[in-house]
C-alpha cells in the first residue's frame, strides 16, 4: 500500500491503489499520468467521502503523481518582463537569489506544478490551470509576477501534461457548467506546445433525487454550450466525467462535437 502525506484536510488513511501498473521506468510520462488517474478514479469511487470537493482530488493526484517520476527538477530561467519596473522585488529578486546562494545559479523548479499561470510575449494569458507537468527536455521559463515572483510560466515551456479538476460538490457547480465551459476552452486556447488537455469532472451526485442518471442530459446541455464557443477551440481535449459510482465517461471537444 502507498503511503499517503498529509496535506490540508487530506487525513492518512489505508491506500487501496494497485502500485504494480506503474513504473518510474516508463518511458511516456503521460502514460503515468494516465495511471495515475485511474488509481485516484478508483479511490474515489471506494472512498467517496474522502473526496468531497477537488481539493483532496488535486492533492492526491499532484503527489502520487510526483512519486512516480524520475527528474522531477528542471533548471530555471526567471524572467521580469511582465514584472512591474518600479519594483525591486521584481528586478532584483534573481541577483539577491544567487547572491544568497554564493554562486550563478537560482536553483532548480519542480516540473510537476499546481495553480499555474501562463505569460506570452509579456502579456499575461487568462485562465488558471490545476495541475501542469512540464516536458523534462529543457530550461524552464518562469515570469515575475506584477509585484514578485510566483507561477507565471512562459508559453514557450512544453508541456506533457495541462488538467483542470472540477468537482460537484453537492451539487452547486455542474458539468455543463459556464466554469466548465470557459475551462475546457482555456484548456484548448493554450498556445503552449502540450502532449495532453485534460478537463476532469468528478460527480459525487450522479443521479437526481428520483434515482435517475444525469450524465446524457448534463453533457448534451454542455455541448451546447460548448458549440457556441466552436470557433474559440485551437487543440482537442480530452473531457473525462467521473461518477461517484458507476462508469466514467470520455469525450473529446472539438471532434466530439
């Protein structure tokens, strides 16, 4: 059994995942990615209550993710354009860095990231993305935030992976939701070099009160509104919808529409 951290209000609690599917040795990192959904998928389908929003989601497939990679740390190259001028915690924040550190170099960046922002051309892009895993072939590009340094990264970073993780709650956000909508869309807007968009919605209320499934309606309501956007998508993504129990369900958008 995996052994689990203790992060925010995730409690250590007995693993029922398979560890024997996966390998550091794999050579495709989107392929441990894969593996490790479908371990987080089955926890979350056998222990519902430990997954009551997408915080514990994303928490559990950002760390089990991390333990499965081989070179997890990428050199940095920090960036100011985007970076307010007037501010020395913008200008100075990478000289004070290797001054501290008595030598040329900032250090090394995790390539696994959570809560990510990205920068073109110094113009900052919309959207926010849950969990991003940066492609292990080069130096990283991170940009200043307006004020200081935070996880703005430039589009010029290839990525393996970029995923937004929805979750129902009890039942106030919704798979056809405008927040889904926009994400999938951001997802597919991104003009960064990425080997998978995936948008995960995790439904702890996938039938109504009279016992009815939901998905067929909740997913015809969301390609609606996702086909008003058409002309938005660049890049296909991969839409995953998770059940609490029962079969999950994979489309992909644009193609699917």
């Amino acid at each position: 059994m995996f052994g689990r951290r203790t992060v925010g209000l995730i409690q250590p609690q007995p693993k029922t995942y398979n560890s024997s599917i996966i390998s550091k040795n794999m050579k495709d990192e989107t392929d441990i990615f894969k593996n490790v959904l479908e371990n987080v998928i089955s926890d979350f389908q056998k222990n519902p209550f430990n997954y009551t929003k997408e915080e514990p989601v994303i928490d559990e497939i950002y760390y089990e993710f991390r333990q499965r990679l081989d070179d997890t740390h990428n050199n940095v190259e920090f960036k100011t354009g985007y970076g307010n001028k007037d501010k020395w915690t913008v200008l100075e924040a990478t000289e004070r860095v290797k001054k501290e550190k008595e030598g040329k170099s900032i250090g090394k960046v995790c390539r696994v990231r959570r809560e990510i922002k990205f920068v073109k051309e110094d113009e900052a892009r919309d959207g926010t993305f849950d969990l991003a895993l940066f492609r292990n072939n080069s130096e990283l590009i991170m940009h200043s935030k307006r004020d200081g340094p935070g996880d703005y990264w430039d589009t010029e970073n290839d990525l393996s992976v970029l995923c937004e993780v929805k979750h129902s709650r009890n039942m106030g956000s919704r798979f056809y939701s405008d927040s889904s909508v926009d994400d999938i869309v951001g997802l597919s807007k991104n003009p960064a070099e990425i080997d998978e968009r995936i948008f995960l919605f995790f439904d702890w209320w996938p039938y109504n009160k009279n016992k009815n499934k939901q998905y067929d309606e909740r997913r015809k309501k969301l390609e609606n509104k996702l086909r008003d956007k058409k002309d938005k998508f660049q890049k296909n993504v991969e839409v995953i919808y998770v059940p609490r129990f029962g079969d999950r369900k994979t489309t992909n958008y644009p193609s699917d529409l």
